[in-house]
C-alpha cells in the first residue's frame, strides 16, 4: 500500500479584508449609495456625523477629518503652531525641534520636516517598543533642548506610550506640546483615558490595514484646544476659514465624504473588534508558552508583546522577538503564513533621513528591535485553528 503523505497545512494570510467586509457589506454599500444619491461629495454630512462621534469616542472636544494618517501628522503639528514653512529661508533663526521615536513608520519623522521643524531622536522602551520618557529627558537636556517645542510619542502597534513619563515631562517644561502618533491606536487607552485625548493634538490613520479602517486613505486630528482646531481645519482646505479667502498656505486635504461613510459603519463596530483583538494576543499567548518556546530574551527563545498595566491595548499589530528572524520568516512563508517586519531600518539610518547626523549605534534599544520584531496575523476574524497553525509552525523551526 502506497504511503499517504501529510497534507499541506492551511495558508494563514496576514491579514484578510474580505472577513470584516462580507457581514458588512449591505451596511457599507448602503451607506456608499446615500452619498451617491445626495451628490455632496466634499465635507458633507457624512464628514460631520464621523468627526463628531470619532471626538466623542476619543472623549476629544474636536475632531478634524482628513486625506490621509500622515496629513493628520502634519495637521496636529501645523495646527499646534510647531514649526514653520518659510524657515528653510531664514537660516539665521534655529528651527522648532520635535522629539520623537526612531523606530516608527517613516511619515512620524517626514510630517515634522513638513511642517518646517527639526526631527530629534531618543531611544525607545525595549519592553513595549514605545518612546522612552527618560531617553526624552536626556535630549531635552542636552544641547537642542532649548529649541525643542514639541514631543511626538507613538502609540506603537497599538498600544499607548507611558503617558505618565511625558505628562510629567510637560510639568517640568512648561510650554513644551505634547503630540500623540495614534495611527495604530484607535480605541487604545492609558489609565482608561483614549488614545486622542491624552495630549494637546493626535494623529490618527484609517489605512486600509489599520483597526480602524477606510476603504482607501483617510486620517483625522482630535484636540480640546479650540485653536488648534481652528488652525487645522483651516490648513486642510489651503488656508481659508472663508471661500477664496487664504489666511495662511495650507494644503488639499479633505475626508472624503464616501471613507466618512465607510467609517460611521465601521466605528459602531470598533470597540467589539477590539476586544476581539485583545482576546486573540491572549490566545497567542497562551499558546506560544504551552509550546514552551518562550524566553525573556531572543538568546533563548521568542520574546512575548509586553502590555503595560496602565494601558488597555488594540493590537493593531502582534509583535515578537524573534532569534533567526529572517530564516524564520522564510519558513513562514514556505508554509504560507504571514508574516511582516515592522520596521527593518529605524528612522535615523533611514538614507532620506541621513543628513540628521545619526549614525549606528546611536540607540541601540531601537536597532536591536529592528533586528528582531517580526508581526505576526491577527485580527478579529482569526480562527483558532489558524493561530494554532502558525504557532505550530514557528515551534517547529525551533525544534
């Protein structure tokens, strides 16, 4: 009798949009349909409806809707007054600087050079992958600090950097603006207050991949400050706050009213699909240590996401360390399951960024994390069996 070979174990996708679109999908086309039907594409009531139930949600005074998560960064700083378009020719006078994280998507450090300001770095909590309060402290200390107007924490994969460590910050500098990176991190909280209203501004993305997601780009800015609204809805329709009128140069950079639509749909369901999310890193969890491949170092095994006490997160991403990364994620992909690095080259040895005067070695907590993190699948429609397959897989690349 021939032998019968194992099947092939089942592809795991990265991610799968078709499984949170399907249930949706009268609901979406319905809503799609009403703008087609109104003929009011531009900051229509759809926008409105969204701004005002996103600030709510985020328990901000303001919600400001806008093309993309990077032209919300840009709006959030703009709009807070960091910065300043024409200083490339007013050499004389130093530039606004902004603190942020080197180990982010590149458009944290881009939007501040947008906005005419001076990017500085500081390493990151090797625990959570977020901005370090402390390593703050010491560029604030250091000789830039007095030009520093600004800090730019990101809530990276999804949960919120130590707020305590910047608000105590902002104590001891007064002035300074605190502005959240909240792309990844809708829904978050720290010490139960939402991602978006912890400091003077936030940014937030509805990338199609995001927890929170749009049918295409969109992003939005939420603030208490009543100028900072201002200013910012004013700069994403190119300055005006009156038809034809330019008080300052801003730039095109509305919501359109058909994602608006897409995400009033989907913001009723958010809250549900993070919980969902939080239900499957704790199955992640649970399964990675009953296969006994965890460690509390890559030298000995797979590191865990770690979760703050004081924070709730949305695990917009679910994120190991990883000894042999790379081979590792080629075993993955041989057994079709997904996988992906976020982020392979930190912000300061990025080539675009060169002229910033970093050089390797200059945070080390963030170099190390770009040399192990690597994503694995999740959201709320994961299977069980799935999570199975794929930590079934990683477990036996180590045996």
């Amino acid at each position: 009798m021939a032998a019968v070979s194992n099947p092939a174990p089942q592809p795991v996708p990265m991610l799968d949009f078709s499984r949170q679109f399907v249930p949706l999908r009268k609901e979406i086309l319905d809503a799609i349909a009403r703008v087609c039907d109104s003929q009011h594409f531009i900051l229509g009531p759809q926008v409105s409806s969204f701004e005002a139930a996103a600030a709510s949600t985020c328990c901000a005074r303001y919600a400001i809707g806008c093309a993309s998560g990077t032209d919300a960064l840009w709006l959030a700083l703009a709009g807070a007054g960091i910065g300043d378009s024409t200083s490339a020719i007013r050499s004389s006078t130093p530039p606004d600087a902004v603190i942020t994280s080197p180990f982010s998507f590149f458009a944290t450090a881009s939007t501040i050079l947008r906005a005419g300001a001076q990017p500085l770095f500081a390493d990151i909590d090797p625990r959570t992958f977020n901005l370090s309060s402390a390593s703050v402290a010491e560029v604030l200390a250091g000789p830039h600090g007095d030009h520093v107007k600004a800090v730019l924490p990101v809530h990276l994969y999804g949960q919120c950097a130590d707020w305590d460590g910047f608000a105590a910050l902002q104590r001891e500098h007064p002035g300074l603006l605190l502005i959240e990176d909240a792309a990844q991190a809708f829904g978050a909280t720290w010490n139960t207050i939402p991602a978006g209203s912890l400091g003077d501004a936030a940014a937030f993305s509805f990338y199609p991949t995001k927890n929170l997601a749009a049918m295409g780009d969109a992003g939005l800015v939420t603030t208490s400050n009543p100028e900072i609204d201002r200013c910012a809805r004013s700069l994403r329709v190119h300055g005006m706050t009156r038809r034809y009128y330019h008080d300052e140069v801003g730039a095109n950079s509305r919501l359109d009213e058909m994602q608006a639509a897409v995400l009033n749909v989907k913001l009723r369901y958010i809250a549900e699909w993070n919980r969902q999310r939080r239900d499957r890193a704790r199955r992640y969890n649970q399964l990675f240590r009953e296969a006994v491949i965890v460690a509390d170092s890559t030298s000995d095994g797979i590191v865990l996401p770690y979760t703050d006490a004081r924070a709730t997160p949305v695990f917009h991403q679910y994120v190991i360390r990883a000894p042999r990364r790379s081979a590792l994620r080629d075993h993955l992909t041989e057994l079709q399951i997904g996988s992906e690095i976020y982020y392979p080259v930190p912000l300061h040895l990025q080539a675009a960024l060169k002229d910033l005067g970093y050089k390797p070695g200059d945070f080390p907590h963030a170099e190390r994390a770009a040399a192990e993190v690597l994503a694995l699948p999740l959201y709320p429609e994961l299977r069980d069996d799935e999570q199975q397959t794929v930590v079934e897989a990683i477990r036996s690349f180590y045996a």
